[in-house]
C-alpha cells in the first residue's frame, strides 16, 4: 500500500530559507545592529564558538527573547564541523534555559551526529524526540527532509529510526519505516534488515518476514547470514522444509558464509514437526560443507528423536556427543532418561548417569529426580530410595520437588511409615514442606482409613501457614464418605466453601456417593442438581454413582435418561455404568429387558465384563431359569469373558435354589474342567444350602469335595455344617464337630455358639442353654443376638421375669439390649394381657435411647387394641409415624381390630398372626 506524505508546517522547514525577519512584527526594529536572521546567527555561533560564557551571553534578554527555533536550526547546520559542540549548545538550550527545540533541529542533530559515528548520544535523542507523542510519519518526513537539504552523506539514521522502534518493541512501526525508505529510495544497512526480520520472528509475522526478504532480493542489497537465517527459520515455522533446504542451497550460491547455526535452525524445525531422523542425516552432511556440529545441535536432535520414541538413535547421539567433550543440556539428558524409563530401560538409565558422572559431567538435581520419578512410576521404590542416598555422595541436596516425588509414591502403594519417615528428613534437612506434600500424606492416610493420622497432618500443615487445597478438603470429604461419617463431610465441605474454594467434580462425587452409601438418595440428587447448576461438569464416575443410586431405588426410567445425558455429553460409559443398570432392570423384574439391552450393546460393539454377566445371571437364578443363565455362560465364553467365581457361585446359587444335587455335582465338574476351583466361600454357601434344607447328605457330600481340593474349611464352614446338624437334631454330631474345630485354627465363635443355643431354646431346654451361654460370656463370645436367643426361649416357656432379668443382665456386662430385646419380652406381656407391664419396658427402652422398629410397635399396638387400650394404641400409631417409622398392614388390622373389639364389647385376645 503507498502510504501518503503527511503535509508540513513551515515552521519544520523555516531552515529552507536563506533569510528570515527575526519577528514577525511590523513594528520597527529597536536595534539596526540585528536587522537580519544572517546577522543574528553570526552573532550566536560567535558565542557558541568564542570564549564568553554561553551562561552570560544568554542572559542578555535582548538576544535570549529573539531566540527562535529557525535560528537555532541554522546554528546546528553551521556547527557540523563538530557535532560535539552542537550537541552542547543543544542540550544548553534545553536543559538551561527550558528552550522548546523544533522537530527538525532534532533531526539535523541526529544526522550530524549519526556522520560522526556518535550513535549513542544520537540514539537517546531519537528516544526523547519519540516521546513527544509525535506521528511516526512525522517524525520520518522531518528526517528526510532535514536529510535532502543538508546533503548529508549517510541515511544511516532512518536504520537508528528503525532500531529505535525495534527496541522500543513497535516491531511493525519499524516494517512502516523501512517501506517509506524504499519508496525514497534509500537503501537500509544489511544489519538493520537482519534486525528487524528477527524482530518479526520473535512476533512470529513468519509471511511478512518471506514478503520483506523477497523484496530485499529485488533490491540492491545482499542479505547476511542472520537475514537467511531469520527466512529459514520462518520456513521452518510455516513446514516449508524443501523452500527452507533451497535457501540454504541459495546463501551457498551467493557466496553467503555459512555457519552451524543456520543448520541448527533448520534441524530445530524438522524435529519440531517430528522430522528429526531427517534432521540426524542433515547432522552427518555438515562435515562435508566444512562444519562442525555443536552442542545444540546434538541436544536438540537428541530432544527431536525422543519425540519420536525413537530412543535407540538417541542413545547413540549421546554418546557419540560425550565422546567429543560435548556436555549435554538438562533437558536432553533428563528427556533421554525419562524416555529410556517409558520403554523400560531403567538399568540403560543408569547406566548413563554413571557414564556421565564418570566423564565429570555430573548430573544436576532436575535430572536425578527425573530418574527417581520414573523409578517411583515404573514401581522400583527401593531403587529410588538408593539413588536418593546416593545424592548426598555426589554433593546434590535433595529439594522440596524430590522429597515430594518419593512421599507421594510411597502414599500411593500404602507404605505410609516410610512416608511420614521421608517427611521427617525433609524438616530436619531444612527443607520446608509444600501443601503437595501435606496433599500426598493426606490423601495416603485417608486411603487406608486412618483418618485420624489424616487430620492431624491437616492440623499440622495449616499450623506451618499452609493454605489447603480442593485436593486436600476432597481427600478428607471422601474418607470421612466412606467410613459413613457424613456430619464430618458435610463440615469440612462447608469449611472448603468458607475458605474460598470451589468444590470440584472430584468434591462431588465424594459426597454423592456418601449419600448413595447411606440410601440418602434424595440428598445425593439434590447434590448432583446443584454440581449442574454450578457449571462443575459431572463426569463418568459421578455419573456411575448417581446412576446406581437409582437403579437400587427401582427408578429405572431415570437412570436410563442420566445413560443418554452422558452420552450427549461426550462422556463414556463403561462396565461400571452398564452393571447397576443391567441388575436395576433384573432387580424390578424385568430380566428379558436386561438381556436386550445387553445384546444392543453388543451388537453397538460395547465389550460387557463379568460383572454384568453376573447381573444378568443373578436376575435369572432368582427366577428359577437356570437354563437360560447357563446359555448366558455359553455366551460368555464364545465373547471370550471370564467365567470367573462370582459367576460360579451365582449359578450354584440357582442350583440350590431348585435343590437339584445332581445339576450341582455336574456344575462343579464342569468347573473343575475349566480349571476353576471354588474358594471357602462357594463350598461354604453350598454346605450353608444344604444344612438349612435338612439335606445332610448333600452337606457331607460337599464338606468331603472340599477337603479332597485341599480346600481347609474355616470357622464359617464348619459353623454352618453345626448349624445344619442342630437344625436336624443331632445334637451330639454337632458337638464333636465344634470340639474338632479347637484341633484346627478355627475356633468357634458367638454364630456356632449360638446355633446350639438356637435349638436348645427351641426344644426348651434352657438349663443348658444358660451353661453355655455363661460360657460364652467367660470367653467374651456372648453378645446382644445370643442373649435374644435365650429371652425368646424363657418367653416360649412363658418364663417372662426370667426373660425380663436378662435384659437387666445384658447391661451389666456391658451388652446393650436392642429392639429385638425389648418388643421380645414386651410381646410376650402382651399376650398373657399385662400391657402395665408391656408399656413400662416400652418406656424403659425408648429412655434408654433404643429406637423402636416397626415390629416393635406392631406388637405393643397388638397388645394395647386386644386389651381395650385403643386409646394408647392409636397414640402410639403417632407417634410411630412422627419418628419416621411407617405403619404397615399388620399395623392397620390391629388397629381395626381394636375398633372391632370395642365397639362389639368383646374382650377376648385372639392369637397375633
């Protein structure tokens, strides 16, 4: 574009003219000593060059009122001879006497000065002149005319001009400049062009670099080495590679020096783009232009090839750079060992570190903890912790960032002693420790549930100034979640917000999925409604969680809507996300859907994992198909699942559903064929099976597979197997059983125990009963369910003071009774009609803190509407209904029962069904 002269005042080219009244006034001259311009610049240069004070002489009112700027122009025009004094009588004017200097006696300065090679003073007045605010074309057309009509010889202060903008940074004022000394004709030095295409680089203007350089080939002037290698390196930004390589073949042509680092910007180019085995031959050809390859150079390829992966080349560019005294950058040979470690190599990591401390190039801190990094990602702890012992051999000082490196990983596996040890060292070698250190110790103690030592490392981080984070509130709120301590979650959530932090998705799905755990799912969708609200994005965890939530309700319409809202959104569902909703369908009945939707999803090519076969095979065993689930398990196996234990036992389970012994022995065959072998947990749920069923023979038939796999029974085993033989009445079977299980590591515990107290209460034998209760409380076996045991077999004799008593007893020996305790004994007062006493031990044990259940009010409403208390029957209805409980149908046909007796006057007790 051309740009257009802006028009000059005449007070910028007053000096054009060879005489001047020295006023305008019409008036007369006081003095006819100064009836000329000519006169009075003789008069000033006289001063300027004579031996008066300049101080004095300008004192003189009648000369310094008269002074103007044409004037002073003229002077500096007389005065090229010797700049130096030119710029003393200019910078006098101003500094002394306040003097208001004309643009173009800037420019005349500046030129004079720029002929005597006075660049600095020239410089700074091209600075002061550019703070004037002036227009940059102004100020260029100033320049160019004070320029022509001096006839100066050098136009070198157009380039100051532009490398005043350069400095300036007004990098695109100076390509303006440049264009209007073209359109004059006048020529740029070469390293004014270099300047201000590197300049254009740095802004990465990479095509107005290539426009300017095309039109400085048009020209007359010859681009240097730093003009090519700002173009090749624009070439190399824009991949222009082949136009880059002919313009190093074109500096060849043109007889332009070439250098290493003109290479070195095209080699940094090819490996940017991933071209760096392109960049190793350019590398190996410079030897035959007469070069010789540089540190950068290797360090560079070397950073090149690692983008690549292509480690091996790297290796070799290494050594070869070692073996000629070159001493890598950090960068290199930290990226060298990180890449060795991805692939592996540790021991080749090693290696090169010790070669390298060998050679005397001694590793610095960045690249040990690079290495220890990828000790610690690749599992090697302990190598870690030698290398970190080695530092201190090698004079290096662990920093925050190493110390941090090796906590966090020893957090991550568990190993929290030698954690908090590594903690330890920190403080004592003065080290301080940042909140990611305190983040790592948290977040590891809160893992393992040690939620304890969790809180005091955040007491102590905040005691050391430390501002905790999200991280840190996120790891507590997600402990405390889990162990179901939602108070606590809930505060420190409260006390994230108080400090001005802003929860996360990770803070979220924390205490949703607290809720979720607690069944408390109309808090955890309100939760999930506000995450939304905040604009703090679910992701597929959050999804999974609330998703589950919702299947374990039965709202089946919503969580498919929540599966297509994460689609929407991008987001991924996997085997966590199909599992709740497969078992959601089966769960409500609806198992053929589950296996539909399972199929789509196979035929959309989602791959299902035995977690959600097992959904679908538990929906078909709890319908009694077991057919259709072992075609399931055929399936199964032709998609190349697992069909792993939890599967197994599902399919056992249907099998002793239907107490099909044969179909079971077949299923355990077919097992052992594919090389699975059930654990304790499936025999012992087959035993389990088959004692509650009476089938004693299906029971030893088990036992005794078990123990030909070598599969030892442990006390859960052999408690059922008790179990099975009480159940049936062999009493004494029983008994050496639980005598042979002291031979064994399983002891009996309070469950065997009780399965003897169970039937013993049941054929009312409560005399033994009690000795081996009271052995049980020798052995601190007893608890709050065999004293319910033995208060619902004295009720059963009608012995209810005897029952009565042990409730005084369980507290004594510090067992609380529950309210299985209580409604036992209530109900049998009820039913020999002393609801006096019945409603004393409902008070006793709502004082007591015990929360009735629904069967509790059952029984005592029972009670009170069969003996005419319809009156208390119905406030106890309130007040189960204030504290939550929800009447149930037995409720309600008490309750009419009740209005039927009294309105009808009857006041027989009929039996409670």
């Amino acid at each position: 574009m051309k740009l257009i002269r802006p028009h000059r005042s005449h007070s910028n080219t007053s000096f054009m003219k060879q005489s001047r009244d020295l006023c305008n006034s019409t008036s007369q001259r006081p003095t006819e000593q100064f009836d000329s311009d000519d006169k009075f610049v003789a008069i000033l240069r006289d001063i300027l060059r004579g031996k008066q004070s300049w101080k004095v002489a300008f004192n003189n009112s009648f000369i310094l009122d008269r002074l103007e700027s044409h004037h002073v122009e003229k002077v500096l025009i007389q005065t090229v001879d010797d700049p130096r004094l030119a710029l003393r009588f200019f910078n006098f004017l101003g500094l002394h006497k306040s003097f208001d200097h004309s643009t173009i006696s800037f420019c005349i300065l500046i030129h004079v000065l720029i002929q005597s090679n006075l660049h600095w003073p020239a410089s700074s007045l091209l600075q002061t002149l550019l703070l004037r605010g002036l227009n940059l074309t102004e100020v260029f057309d100033s320049l160019l005319n004070s320029y022509e009509q001096c006839k100066f010889s050098s136009s070198s202060g157009f380039d100051l001009l532009i490398l005043t903008c350069l400095q300036n940074r007004r990098v695109l004022d100076g390509v303006v400049i440049l264009k209007l000394m073209r359109q004059h004709e006048l020529s740029p030095e070469v390293r004014t062009l270099s300047a201000l295409l590197n300049a254009l680089v740095r802004l990465r203007r990479f095509e107005m670099v290539l426009i300017l350089f095309d039109d400085i080939l048009n020209s007359s002037l010859r681009p240097d080495v730093y003009s090519y290698t700002a173009v090749i390196r624009s070439l190399t930004e824009l991949k222009d590679f082949e136009r880059a390589k002919e313009m190093i073949n074109q500096m060849e042509r043109n007889g332009c020096e070439l250098s290493v680092v003109t290479y070195n910007v095209l080699i940094h180019g090819l490996c940017k783009s991933q071209g760096a085995l392109e960049a190793v031959q350019i590398k190996n050809l410079l030897s035959h232009k007469g070069l010789k390859a540089d540190v950068i150079t290797y360090c560079t390829i070397i950073l090149g090839l690692m983008r690549i992966r292509e480690v091996k080349t790297a290796c070799e560019l290494m050594n070869e750079m070692l073996e000629l005294g070159f001493v890598p950058s950090e960068a290199a040979i930290s990226t060298l060992v990180e890449g060795l470690r991805r692939n592996g190599n540790i021991e080749d990591a090693y290696e090169l570190v010790d070669k390298l401390d060998k050679l005397g190039v001694a590793p610095n801190l960045f690249t040990y903890n690079a290495l220890i990094n990828s000790l610690c990602k690749d599992g090697k702890l302990e190598e870690a912790k030698c290398l970190f012992e080695n530092m201190g051999k090698k004079g290096l000082s662990p920093n925050d960032v190493t110390y941090s490196i090796l906590i966090d990983s020893f957090c991550k596996i568990g190993r929290l002693k030698i954690a908090l040890i590594f903690l330890s060292k920190m403080i004592q070698s003065g080290v301080k420790a940042t909140v990611y250190t305190y983040n790592s110790l948290i977040s590891g103690h809160c893992i393992v549930k040690n939620i304890a030592t969790a809180e005091f490392l955040f007491g102590e981080m905040i005691a050391k100034g430390l501002t905790p984070t999200e991280i840190t509130y996120t790891s507590l709120i997600s402990a405390y979640c889990k162990e179901g301590e939602l108070q606590k979650a809930i505060r420190v959530y409260q006390e994230m917000g108080g400090r001005g932090l802003s929860p996360n998705t990770y803070t979220y799905t924390a205490l949703i999925s607290g809720f979720w755990r607690l069944n408390m799912m109309a808090e955890a969708k309100k939760l999930f409604d506000e995450m939304v609200e905040h604009n703090v994005m679910p992701n597929e965890v959050t999804y999974n969680v609330i998703i589950e939530g919702h299947c374990r309700e039965g709202n089946m319409v919503r969580a498919f809507e929540l599966l297509n809202t994460m689609l929407e959104k991008g987001l991924v569902p996997d085997t966590y996300t199909y599992r709740p909703l497969i078992g959601g369908l089966c769960s409500t009945g609806r198992v053929s859907e589950a296996k539909e939707f399972m199929d789509e999803l196979h035929r959309k090519n989602y791959k299902l994992n035995e977690m959600c076969f097992s959904e679908l095979l538990h929906g078909y065993c709890n319908e009694g198909r077991l057919k259709d689930a072992l075609i399931v398990c055929s399936e199964m196996i032709e998609k190349g699942v697992d069909i792993d234990l939890v599967c197994v036992s599902i399919l056992i389970y249907g099998t002793l559903k239907q107490n099909d012994k044969k179909k079971l022995f077949r299923l355990l065959k077919a097992m052992y064929g594919q090389n699975i072998k059930p654990d304790h947990v499936i025999y012992t749920s087959m035993i389990d099976a088959f004692s509650k069923s009476g089938n004693l023979k299906g029971v030893f038939g088990v036992w005794d597979i078990m123990v030909d796999e070598g599969c030892s029974p442990n006390v859960l085993t052999y408690t059922a197997l008790v179990n099975g033989l009480c159940k049936a009445g062999f009493m004494n079977e029983a008994e050496i059983i639980c005598k042979g299980m002291l031979v064994t590591n399983s002891l009996p515990n309070e469950t065997t125990f009780g399965c003897f107290l169970d039937q013993l209460t049941k054929e009312g034998n409560m005399e033994k009963s009690v000795q081996i209760h009271n052995a049980m409380l020798r052995g601190s076996l007893a608890n709050t369910v065999t004293y319910n045991i033995l208060i619902r077999g004295f009720c059963k004799l009608g012995e209810i003071q005897e029952a009565a008593d042990l409730l005084v007893e369980m507290v004594e020996n510090g067992i609380f009774p529950n309210s299985i305790s209580y409604s036992t004994v209530i109900y049998a007062y009820c039913r020999r009609g002393d609801v006096g006493k019945a409603i004393y031990l409902w008070d006793s044990m709502v004082n007591n803190g015990v929360r009735p259940d629904t069967l509790a009010y059952n029984f005592l409403i029972y009670g009170c509407c069969v003996n005419g208390e319809l009156t208390k029957a119905f406030e106890l209805r309130d007040d189960m209904m204030r504290r939550g409980v929800k009447p149930d149908r037995v409720t309600y046909n008490a309750l009419i029962q009740g209005t039927c007796l009294a309105s009808s006057g009857m006041t027989t007790v009929n039996s409670y069904a």
